[in-house]
C-alpha cells in the first residue's frame, strides 16, 4: 500500500519505521533539509539495544500528495493551518489523525476524504535528530473511525508487534481519556519541572492533580471517574522518569500543545457554563511559561 506520513518527528518517524517494511512509505517533512538526510542516510529506530536503519523515501510537502492512506503526524498548533490551508493538498482515500489533545475535531467536518479516523499514541517516543527516533516506550496506538468504515483500515490489522493497533468503537471516550491523561499530567509537570512519577509519590503534588481531574471530570461530566483517575495514576507510575511532552517543550523553549489541552478544556467549561478557576489559573502560568522560552529562544 502507499503510505504518506505528514510530520518527521518523533511520531511520525516512528510509524514510519514500523510500516516501511512492508508497504510504500514517503515522510513529507516540513523542511527540505530533513527529507535530503532521510533519502541519503535512511531512517534509524533504536528499541532497547537494537538499532535498526531503513531505507525511505521523503519529500518536503510543498506540492499535491497523493497517497492510498496518509497519517498525519504534526502537532496540533501546526495542523490547524494544514487543515485550513492545505487540506486540498492532501489526496488520499483514507486518513488518520495521530494528535493528542481534542482542538482537531471541530475540523473534521471540512475534511473531504470518504474515511476519516482519529488514533491516540500510546507508545514513548523521542526525536534524537532528522534521521532517527527512539522508541523509549512500546506501547499501542488506539483508533477509531470517525467518518466511512473501518475496513479501509484493515492493514492495520497485521503490523510489527512491537506496534500494535487496537480498534475501539467510541471515538469520542478514547480522545476524552486520553485528554484526561495529558490535562493531569502535562501542565502540572511542565509548571512544576517535575518528571510524570512525582506527581503520585509526592502527596501535595497528587492532590493538586486529583483537585484539576475533579474539575474536569465535572465540565465533561465524566463517567468511570474512579476508573480512569486510577489509570492516570497508572500513566504516572509506569512513565515515572518521563518528562511529559510538554515540560520538553518548556525546557527547550518550543510553543506547547497547551492550547489543545487546557484551553479545549476551558471552551468547553465556558459553553457549558461550569466554573473552572483551577483550568484557567493553571493554563495562565502554563501560558506565561511557553511565552517566557519562546522569547528568550
Ligand atoms: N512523542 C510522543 O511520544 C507522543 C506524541 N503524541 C502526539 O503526536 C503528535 C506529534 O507529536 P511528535 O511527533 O512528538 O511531535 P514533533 O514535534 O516531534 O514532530 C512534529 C513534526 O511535524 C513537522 N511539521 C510541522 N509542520 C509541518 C508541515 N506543514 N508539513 C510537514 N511537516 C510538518 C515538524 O517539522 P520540523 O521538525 O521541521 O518543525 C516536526 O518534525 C502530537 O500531537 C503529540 O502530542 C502522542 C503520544 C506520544
Ligand atoms: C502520557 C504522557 C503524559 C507521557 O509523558 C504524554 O502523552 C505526554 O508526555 O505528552
């Protein structure tokens, strides 16, 4: 099958890894530069001690793609302009969004490919440069159809074990719970310059994290609270020597996906008319953060 990936980082080189064994695989990056090192040099995953090099061919994504199945893999803050300006550009039958947070839905409706699906990422994986990624964490990547039939996604039935696909049925429950994952923890982490583990083994640190989740949970009148408040837990505890993607972020200077999370958060509260001061507090300093590095960068 022909695949394009549209994002080199950390999510998109890591899929493209796993699927360039066995179909036709082409990144389109945003920089020239990026996509010269990955024809030249191939692209490298490292998973525990091993260290794989593939051959793939990239593009930068300036022209018209057209492809059986694309996989979008930029940040939220960059697929707002892809999806307002660009979209015509990408031609293919099926599509997936690989975002965390919730801010692409409201897009989805000007999206014209016949099916649509959304996926969470939950597997750990870090960019070390234009041609390599690490895959610091095996995990799986949940979808679900948004618009047309699951079984223009059928491929993803037989992929590499070490990245599996998991289908579930409620697209809406899979984003929201993994919204709830990032909201607890990336936020907190990223003001705090705390790894994941700190907000459970330090006890302050995890009621001000149950405290956000309550208020949040009520703004989406959450159901299995008790369920998924003991899985972010879990998050924290297996991910304890992580820092979240959005303290890398702080720490390195780089806008944040905080508008996606929290400020998704906060509209949602606002339209519904549920107070939600600990959000708005919280996504101010978060905020004042991200704008603080991004001057100084
Ligand atoms: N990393 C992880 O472990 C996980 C990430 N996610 C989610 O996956 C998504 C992607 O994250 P991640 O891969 O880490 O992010 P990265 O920042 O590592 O990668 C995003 C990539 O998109 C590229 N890009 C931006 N704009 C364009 C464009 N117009 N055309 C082509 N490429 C473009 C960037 O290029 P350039 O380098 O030139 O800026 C960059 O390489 C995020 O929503 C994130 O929350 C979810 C779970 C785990
Ligand atoms: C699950 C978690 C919090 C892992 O660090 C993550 O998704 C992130 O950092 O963005």
């Amino acid at each position: 099958m022909r695949i394009g990936i549209v994002g080199g980082g950390a999510v998109g080189l890591l899929t493209a890894a796993y699927f360039c064994g066995d179909h036709d695989v082409t990144i389109y990056t945003r920089r020239n530069e990026q996509a010269e090192k990955l024809c030249t040099h191939g692209l490298t995953v490292i998973c525990g001690n091993e260290r794989t090099t593939h051959r793939v061919h990239a593009e930068p994504f300036v022209r018209e793609i057209e492809e059986e199945m694309l996989f979008i893999a930029v940040k939220q803050y960059d697929l707002a302009n892809i999806l307002q300006t660009r979209i015509h550009m990408l031609q293919a039958n099926a599509i997936m969004f690989l975002q965390n947070g919730m801010g692409h839905v409201s897009y989805l409706p000007h999206v014209p490919h016949h099916h649509i699906a959304l996926a969470v990422v939950e597997h750990g994986a870090l960019k070390i440069d234009d041609t390599t990624v690490s895959h610091t964490g095996v995990g799986q990547t949940k979808w679900s159809v948004w618009r047309g039939e699951k079984e223009a996604f059928s491929f993803l039935s037989s992929t590499n074990n070490r990245f599996p696909f998991q289908y579930v049925d409620d697209w809406e429950a899979m984003l929201l719970e993994k919204l709830m994952v990032n909201v607890a923890i990336n936020p907190l982490t990223a003001l705090l310059r705390v790894p994941n583990g700190m907000l459970v083994t330090h006890e302050p640190y995890r009621q001000a994290m149950k405290q956000l989740f309550q208020e949040v949970a009520s703004v989406f009148q959450l159901e299995q609270r008790e369920r998924i408040w003991k899985h972010i837990e879990t998050v924290c505890r297996q991910t304890a020597a992580n820092r979240s993607s959005m303290l890398r972020d702080i720490e390195s200077g780089r806008k944040t996906e905080l508008d996606a999370i929290l400020r998704y958060v906060i509209e949602r509260a606002n339209e519904r008319g549920v107070p939600a001061p600990i959000s708005t507090f919280l996504y101010a300093l978060v905020k004042g953060k991200q704008l603080e590095g991004e001057k100084e960068r």
